[in-house]
C-alpha cells in the first residue's frame, strides 16, 4: 500500500461526492463529470490492488480476511454505485453515487491501516 495512493484516491472519492451532493442539490441527474471521476477512481483503486496483490506474499498481515474483503469491496463499489446511480430516474441520483464514494474513501484508510499493522 501506499499513502501517496490513499491520498490520492481519497481526494478523487471526496470530489465525486461533492459532485453528486452538487447535482441532488441542483435537481439534476449525473452527468459526465461524475462518470469521469468514477472512472479515475476505480483506475486508482485497481492501481492499488495491483500494487497491493504484488506485495501481498511479503506483508504479514494480521488478519489477511479483512483487508482482501475491503479491497474487493472498495473495487466493487464505484462501480455499483455508477450502475445504480444510472438507473435511478429521480433527482437523487447523485446522492446514490455519493454515498459509496465517501465509503470508499474511509475504506481505502482502513486498508492502509492494516497494511501498517502487518508491517507492510
């Protein structure tokens, strides 16, 4: 794992939620904006569990479980949100892709938090 990473694809987690509070707040649906943002986050995330998956063998985790459930579930939820989001017809769309963004960027901290644990 690495902090410039977790920095990174928290920044871009918290900007797509800014962006889909922005649009419920303005009634609109999501737009290309959102979908670019979404896009570079989950490039960010896969970025992290490549670099994570390399030096997985090496790190001694404490509870190896846990962090392979939050990197699967930080990889799955942009793109859960994205679909969901692109299906709802209301004016909460952005809301729908917002709430997963800011679970991503606590979960990236947590797995940076178990990598730390372990050593890593």
């Amino acid at each position: 794992m690495s902090t410039p990473l977790v920095v990174a694809v928290t920044v871009v987690a918290a900007l797509l939620a800014l962006a889909g509070l922005a649009s419920t707040a303005a009634r609109r649906r999501i737009g290309l904006l959102h979908l670019a943002l979404a896009g570079l986050l989950q490039a960010l995330l896969v970025a992290q569990a490549v670099l994570a998956a390399v030096r997985l063998p090496d790190a001694d985790l404490p509870d190896t479980a846990t962090f392979l459930g939050y990197l699967a579930g930080a990889l799955l939820l942009p793109v859960a949100g994205v679909l969901f989001s692109r299906t709802e017809t209301s004016r909460w769309a952005g809301t729908v892709l917002a709430v997963p963004a800011a679970a991503v960027a606590v979960m990236v901290w947590r797995l940076l938090q178990l990598w730390e644990a372990g050593g890593g």
